[in-house]
C-alpha cells in the first residue's frame, strides 16, 4: 500500500457499528480493531496487548523518537539522556526495531534514527491525533505536527524566530518563554492550572546576566520544542529540580554530539617551525 505521508495513519478504516460498540474496519483485509491505535499495534506492527489494550507508555515513546527525529538533526545521544533515562541497550534495540517496521531509516553511522519513511511520517500524524486524553488535554495544547516542520526554525533572524514562537507558546498548557524578573533576563516555565479558569503560572524560572545568554539558552529550547509538554511535566510550582537536571543532562550531551561532528584539530609537529 502506498502511504501518503500527508495524512494520518488509518486514514483508509471505515467506522462500523457493532452491538458492543463501535470498530474500525479495514475493508482490503476484513479485520476489526477498536482502535487506529491497536489497528497501527496489533495489525500493522504485531505487537502484543498489555491487558487487552496497545500499551500507551510505548506508543508515546514511538511519538517521542519520531516527533524529535523530525525537530532536529538525530541526536543519539540528546535521546539517550531525555527519553531512554541513560539505558544505551534499550535505546539501541528501539531504534533498529523502528527501522526494522519500515517506519524510520536508521542513521548513516548505525547510531539512531536518521530520518522518518513516509510511512512513519503518517503514524506520527496519527499519534498525535490519537493521543490519550489526560496526555493530550485540550486543544491547542501543544505544537502541531506541522508546527514541529519550522516554527522556531529556518534562516530568519533569531528575534524574529523566537518571537513568532512564544506567540504560539503562549496559547499551549506548557511553554517556555523569556522574561525579565527584578530586571534580571529571565526564561520562566508557564503552565496552565487545573482550576476553574485555567490560566498560566509560572512554576520554574532560570535567570541570566545578559539578554544574549537567556536568548542563545532559548534558542536552544526552542529546537526542543517537540519536548515542551514532557519537560513541563517535570516541574510543579513545590519542586523543579528534576527539570532542571533534565535539562543540564540534555544540554551536556547536546554539546558533546556537536564536538564529535566538529572536524578534528591538527596539531602542528614539534619539528615544525611555529
């Protein structure tokens, strides 16, 4: 079958009711499934169920390894300490089995995932459409599938990028923005609180001494931006230390993958006339 990468996973059942509720059919193969999810699960991949449903914490990480695959350039070892928490052999075996479904092309080097086939554009549509309520909340709530494509992105001048950004952030139940506290530059942690009107509050803060600091560090966020809503889960207004840990881990590793692709140095020979 030819997946166009348009369009959602699925996108070719067909809704039928039945006395136990509704089922999705696919009528080129005659089988039923309850939903895209464990149609996409089941059918498609042949997984098991985890007590007779697609198991939801695995189905977000296939989100979250397709969704950063398309923010950024692979980055084995950002995936490593953000989504695998450290576990080099399990990263490893996820990777080459996303490869092995036909859903992802693995990297030139053999480490991580290099790029999405059309296919595993259109389940990464199909998750996102599909996600758990509790996860997904209301709408909009995070960025888009198409937003994760250039927002924040491209060759336009940084203000520029990152002010169109918070504009969209700011309508989203997690977002990182800048501001300034007490005159000092600083990015804040905004998310949106369960009360009768759910408003933005700020639950973690980081300060700088320069504008051009917090911005480059925002920069940085904002290439992240497929992260936002997992990384907001890590902080509440009683304790934001796992977040920051979070982040310092990411970075450092973001760091040590841009030193390995920088071109090695040459050191002159002690012979040679300096």
């Amino acid at each position: 079958m030819d997946i166009d990468p348009e369009l959602p996973w699925g996108h070719w059942h067909r809704i039928e009711g039945r006395s136990t509720g509704s089922v999705f059919v696919d009528d080129a193969t005659g089988e039923t499934w309850p939903s895209l999810r464990a149609a996409l699960w089941c059918g498609r991949l042949g997984m098991p169920t985890q007590n007779g449903e697609p198991p939801a914490e695995v189905l977000e990480l296939v989100h979250a390894v397709l969704a950063a695959t398309v923010r950024r350039e692979p980055g084995y070892r950002q995936q490593l300490a953000d989504l695998f928490e450290g576990n080099r052999l399990f990263q490893r075996m996820f990777h080459l089995w996303l490869a092995s479904t036909g859903l992802a092309v693995p990297a030139r080097n053999g480490e991580g995932v290099g790029g999405l086939t059309p296919e595993g554009w259109s389940v990464l549509h199909m998750l996102a459409a599909t996600r758990p309520y509790d996860v997904r909340r209301n709408r909009p709530s995070a960025a888009t599938i198409a937003m994760l494509r250039e927002l924040g992105l491209g060759p336009q001048d940084r203000e520029a990028r990152l002010e169109r950004l918070e504009q969209e952030a700011r309508r989203w139940d997690a977002a990182f923005l800048r501001s300034d506290e007490a005159g000092r530059p600083t990015i804040v942690l905004a998310k949106r609180s369960d009360g009768p009107v759910p408003v933005l509050q700020t639950v973690w803060t980081l300060g700088f001494s320069t504008r051009n600091q917090r911005d480059g560090f925002y920069d940085w966020l904002c290439r992240h931006l497929d992260r936002w809503q997992a990384w907001g889960d890590l902080a509440s207004q009683y304790d934001s230390t796992k977040l920051t840990h979070k982040l310092l881990a990411v970075m450092a590793e973001s760091i040590a993958e841009r030193d390995d692709q920088a071109p090695p140095v040459t050191w002159p020979r002690l012979d040679e006339t300096i």
